[in-house]
C-alpha cells in the first residue's frame, strides 16, 4: 500500500465551502466493511461511498477518503467507482506510481530499476439516470488559484529513479509538472490506466486544470465533461502512445487541451467551447491526430501548433471531420511555426483566414461557412546534409507524394469550398453509449454466475460461452481476474462482452487448446449488422499452444461484426510464462467485419473488408511474427473503405503494407524508429499492387538510426514505375487518387 504521506491530511479548518464547512477526514486504513459488502464490490468496483467524509450531495469535502479509496483501489486491484452526485474536494486527487532504485542481490554495483507495477488505476463514474458523477473544486482552493502554477483535480503520474537515493516513494510539490528529488518524470511507462464517465467542475479557479494522464500505450479517457469558465484548462496532458480521449467536452477556460506530448495522441468526439486562449495547444513529439470535434471560440485561434524545436515530428498535426466557430474573427489554425501538417473535411465560420503555415500567405476566409476540403503543408526545414544522415539525427527533409510526382512545394493541396457542417460530424465518431455492469437486476449475464472462476487454472470456456448464448440482455461482464478457455469464444450479432479494465479483467488460452485451426481466442459471427461489442479485457495467448495450430498464424480477435460494431480498451498479450512461436499479436479483422475500434494494441490482419472499419489510435509496436504471415505491424490486403486515425511503432518491421485495396486513409504516423537497419524492411509504408484511392497525411519520424538505401515510403503498384522517400525523410502528404467523401 502507498506510505501514510500519500494519504492527504488537509487542513480545511478555516475554509467555507457552500452549505458545509469544508472538513477533509482522514479514512481508516484498509477497506471499509461496507465497500466489501457492497455487491459492486465483488464486481471489481470499490464504491467511495463507504469512506468516512465522502459526500455526494456537493457539500463538505471528500479529498481524504476519496485519496485513500484510490490507494485501496490500486492495492487491490479494483476499480474507483463513482456513483451519482457530487463529490466536493479541496485538493488533489493523487494516483502515482514510483519505480525504485534497488541493487540486484549478489551484484551491488548493477542499477536494477524496478519495473512499472502490474496494478493499475482505473477510475469509473457511474451511467445510472443519464448524468454522469461531478468531481467539483471547494469555492476555497487556494491551491488552484495562480494560473502561473496550474494544479490538476486528478494526477495520473508515474516517477522513475533518476540515481541510488531513490528507494522510497516521494511526492512531488507541483502535481502538475513537479518531479521528486532523485526521481524524473516517466510518462513513456505510465501503463494500464483508465478514467471514463466522471465529469469535473473548475468553475473561477484560474489555476484549476480538471486531469493531467500523460500515460503511454494501453491507457484512455472516455466520456468525460470539464466545466472549466474561470480556470486554466479541461485537460493539460492526456495518454498517448496512441491512446487517448473520446468524447470529452471543455467549457471554458485559457484552453480545452493545454498540452499534448504523449507519442501520439487521439482526440475522437471532442467539444471544446469558449476558451480565452485557444482550444487546443498541439506541443506533442509525434503526431497529434484530432477527429471528429466542434470547437466555438470568442478569439482566435483556435488551434496552435508550436514547435519544441527538437526533432521535425514535434507539434505536427492532423485535422479531420471537424467544425470551428470563430466570434472574433482572425486565424482559425495557426501554424506560424511551419510544422507539417495535413487537414481533411473542417468547416470553418467567423474566420478572417482559415489556416496560416509557416511563410505561406494565410488561407483567406469569408466570414462565413467554408469548408477546408482538403489542406497539406510540408515543413521547409533543410538540413544541413542528405540521407543518409548522422546517427541519431532528429531533423529531416519532408516531401509530398503525389499521383507519383515528389515535391517539396510548400503547400501541395489546398482545397476550399463553401458548405455547412453537418449535424453528426461529432456523433459519427463516438458511441451512443458504453456498456455498463450496475450490479444485481440490470439485465447484465455475469460470467462467475455461470461457473466460471477467476485464478484456479481451471477450464472457463462452457460458463462464458453459455453466458453469451443466453443472456437476454446480451450484455456479458467480466469481473477482475483470469479466465481461462479451451478453444475460442464466439459473440453473437448483438453480445456486448466487457470487463472492468484492460488490466483487471483477462481471457487467456488454457494448458489446453482445443480449438484447431482456430487459433484465435475471441471471435464474432460473420454479419454485416452485427452489433457486437468487446472492450475492457485482455487477451492473452500462448505461443506453445495456438501457433502451431495455424502454422504459426495467432489471430487474438478475429472480428467479421459489421458496421455498427465497435472495441474500446483491448489489450493484447504473451500468456505469462509462455515461450517460443511467433511474436505476433492480431486483431483480424475479414468477411463483412466494420464498425469503430477505439485505442487497440497489437497488430492488425484486414483481408477482404468492404464495410466502413474506422481505427482510433493503433500501437503496433513488437508485433511483427513470422512469414508468411506477419511481415508487417498492419497489413491491409484486398479491402476497401479502411480509415485509420494515428499509428505509434517501434521495432523491425514495417508499419503498414497495403496490397490490392482502395479507399484507404491514414492520418497521422509517428515515432516510427527502429533499432535495426531500415533497408531490410523495404519501407516503413509499402504500397503494392491494384492500390488506388489511397490518403496518408503526415508521416514522421522524431529520430532516425543511420541506413544505408533504406525507404521511409515505397509504392509499387501494378504498371506505374516505383515511388519512394528515403528514410527517413518525413512525408506531409501521400496520395493516390482520392477518397470517398465519408467514412
């Protein structure tokens, strides 16, 4: 358990909170009686109800016993759950963790870091009656009231040893940005987290930010409002590693999204309205991609880009499917620093110019509706020399690939034209609802009440497979811990499986695999309107078991559910223990497979799809397996309508081969390094055969090893001579033909 200096002892004696004197209790230690009574308790969620000084009439002030929920949920590994009401607080909510500086025993003189902790945070607001919980500041913070020294509500951070003196856990003064002596921050290993359906209240604290979650791969926010007029900002960092925030929304406040610098970030189903200085400040190291967003501003701009001056990737952009409204008039989309970026279907009202990059004159507007059609900038930056460059070098040229023809032009693409937005130009990206286990008599199938028994090693395959067969609701909870099957489950056209959170519910491959060529663990029925949910779990398989079933193929999902299907939160993995066979992680995805997948991990098999399949955030990193299989982190092969919004790598394979296929877009492809020589690959990005219609705006790397006639973009398609860009150059904007007009 975190040490007692974790545990907030406030001194609230003279503040005034509304109706209540705002005095903080300190919560006994261990959990209460009444939250292990609780049915939601053996569910997984650990209610905050039940901590002395936890009030949800928005009175008083919970910050200890909620602090000490937090620290019960993490030892223990449940979920922070949040019913209806709302929770005053005073201070802020702290969810770390440290890794230490230890000797190995025997060997004094090696450094031995201890490893990101296996429990995680998950915090998750209750969806009974349509409202979410609200988390609001006491009238009197004056913790939260310098905007020179913004303060979050909710800190999601995790601190690594910098040297030998760091063996016990500190604290940081500033939560916001602070590091602890002897420690630095350590984003890059912030795994596993979750917030979703808890809405914040700022309101005339002007150094209040509701959440900094700078967490990298398998980490999200989901379902989330920030009322924050008269403070700093809804969000100052959000997870990356393409992870993410869907559906959000920020009132008010100097900016919406303060800071992003999480390797690659997805903001999906944003609303950001009347921020004083601009609703989003693009400060990322990779690509920042933001789809499907409303933003209505007072001033301009509403979009920043800006520059961290360290490598060419840093502060680049994407844009697609968005609406901003201008009041003041001025530049809508600021790129004065002339990073690259690449915007697609954005209307714009009340702007004098639309967009300014670099050098370039800006974009004019009219004043009224204009819609950006499709706009390209390509970073003019010049090094000093060409490929290949020096050993860890961080800036390179950038280039526009177009219908064959490579061109360093400024701005490539400009196209504008007048039209409204449409009505679902934020809805057509995010669920109408995510699924929810409320406790006993809400419809949901749980899986223990099948016979299915978390940890005993025992065969689970019968009680979830029943579970799914039967449940008139279709809804099917995971609660925490490891199940183990036989041979795959299949979800029926309308089952809706779900756990508590990626890391506290697990599905894995038993001792015995019985499911023959089957390797994959988890399946759908291969039907265009199925409406199949799967999120919150792991999946988790064993190489010794299902590779050899399939010639080395292992297919984690294979997904043919259609178009109104979706994923959130899935994580893929190596059975513990488990050893040999290939390194590959597939989610498949065949026959009439569609819908929306949300912030996956792993790699991705699409063959013969031809109904719209939307991706939000893929890392593919470590995926690569063997031939002939996986020759790639993302194959795209015989498909049409794929759209894929911001991709994070690292390995020894290429990110994505597209072969034979059409109407492909992909927005947004960073932190592509490699720790091998890139000319084995053929290219990060190959394109071959019968491949038309084709859009990849702004692939870049942040650095590059040295390589020797190696590709960043190879195109080899069917009676037209090669195309490519050398590694590793950065590429603004790849394009053959065009795409279809929505997704």
């Amino acid at each position: 358990m975190h040490p007692p200096s974790l545990r907030i002892r406030l001194v609230c004696v003279l503040m005034i909170c509304t109706l209540a004197p705002c005095a903080a209790s300190i919560a006994g230690s261990g959990i209460p009686a009444a939250a292990k009574d609780d049915p939601l308790f053996k569910l997984g969620y650990l209610n905050v109800r039940h901590y002395s000084g936890v009030r949800n009439d928005g009175t008083g002030d919970s910050t200890a016993g909620m602090q000490q929920a937090i620290e019960d949920a993490w030892e223990n590994r449940l979920a922070f759950f949040l019913p209806p009401g709302t929770y005053q607080v005073s201070e802020t909510l702290k969810a770390y963790e440290w890794q230490l500086y230890k000797y190995r025993s025997g060997r004094p003189n090696r450094r031995n870091i201890t490893h990101p902790d296996p429990r995680n945070y998950v915090f998750i607001g209750s969806s009974a009656g349509g409202s979410r919980p609200v988390i609001k500041l006491c009238p009197h913070a004056p913790a939260f009231d310098d905007p020179d020294r913004p303060r979050p509500i909710l800190a999601i951070r995790n601190f690594t040893a910098s040297n030998s003196n760091a063996t016990e856990r500190v604290e940081p003064e500033d939560t916001l940005r602070g590091v602890p002596p002897n420690f630095h921050d350590a984003p890059g290993i912030n795994f596993n987290h979750d917030l979703r359906n808890i809405d914040f209240d700022l309101s005339a604290h002007p150094g209040a930010v509701a959440v900094t979650f700078d967490g990298a791969q398998v980490s999200s926010i989901e379902n989330v409002r920030v009322q924050a007029t008269g403070a700093y900002a809804g969000f100052y960092e959000i997870p990356g590693r393409d992870g993410g925030a869907a559906n959000i929304e920020v009132e008010g406040g100097r900016y919406g999204l303060a800071k992003t610098a999480g390797a690659g970030s997805v903001v999906v189903g944003a609303r950001f309205f009347n921020q004083t200085v601009s609703a989003i400040r693009s400060v990322d190291f990779v690509p920042l991609s933001v789809v499907g967003f409303h933003i209505r501003t007072r001033t301009a701009p509403a979009i920043r880009m800006h520059d961290a001056n360290w490598c060419s990737a840093a502060g680049t952009l994407t844009l697609v499917d968005g609406k901003i409204e201008i009041e003041g008039g001025g530049c809508a989309i600021d790129n004065t620093v002339g990073k690259s970026l690449y915007i697609r279907n954005v209307y714009v009202n009340g702007a004098t110019n639309l967009v300014r990059s670099g050098r370039q004159p800006p974009v004019p507007g009219q004043g009224t509706w204009q819609r950006i059609v499709e706009y390209a900038y390509t970073d003019q930056f010049t090094p000093d020399t060409v490929p290949p460059y020096a050993e860890r070098t961080c800036h390179f040229r950038s280039f526009s690939v177009i219908d064959g023809k490579v061109s360093r032009a400024p701005e490539p693409v400009i196209r504008i034209e007048s039209g409204t937005p449409p009505a679902d130009i934020v809805t057509r990206h995010v669920w109408d609802e995510l699924p929810a286990c409320t406790g006993p008599g809400d419809g949901t199938a749980v899986i223990t009440e099948y016979g299915a028994v978390a940890d005993d090693e025992k065969d689970d395959w019968s009680a979830i497979q029943k579970a799914i067969d039967t449940s008139k609701s279709g809804k099917v909870f995971v609660p925490p811990g490891t199940y183990h099957i036989s041979r795959p489950l299949v979800l029926g056209a309308n089952t809706w499986l779900f756990g508590v959170g990626r890391h506290i519910s697990r599905i894995e491959s038993g001792a015995v695999w019985a499911g023959g060529k089957q390797s994959f663990l988890v399946g759908t029925v291969d039907d265009p309107n199925a409406a199949t949910f799967l999120g919150y779990l792991t999946l988790a398989y064993a190489p010794s078991s299902e590779a050899r079933a399939q010639g080395g193929i292992v297919r984690v999902l294979d997904w043919q559910a259609g178009v109104r299907s979706m994923t959130v939160g899935l994580r893929a993995v190596r059975k513990r223990g488990s050893s040999g066979g290939p390194r590959c992680y597939s989610y498949s995805f065949t026959g009439h497979a569609g819908g929306r997948h949300y912030f996956l991990e792993r790699s991705v098999h699409i063959e013969g799809t031809g109904a719209p399949l939307t991706f939000y955030g893929l890392n593919v990193e470590g995926s690569k397996g063997s031939k002939p299989y996986v020759e790639t982190n993302i194959e795209i092969r015989n498909a049409r309508h794929v759209r894929i919004h911001n991709i994070k790598r690292e390995g020894q394979s290429p990110t994505v081969i597209i072969r034979d296929s059409r109407d492909i877009g992909i927005f947004g492809q960073g932190r592509m390094n490699v720790r091998y020589a890139a000319e084995k690959m053929g290219g990060i990005v190959q394109v071959y055969g019968a491949s038309d219609d084709i859009v990849m705006g702004v692939m870049v790397l942040d650095r590059g090893e040295r390589a020797e006639n190696a590709l960043l973009l190879h195109e080899a398609l069917a009676g037209r001579p090669p195309v490519g860009a050398a590694w590793p150059d950065n590429v603004s904007l790849y394009k053959r033909g065009d795409l279809s007009e929505r997704q």
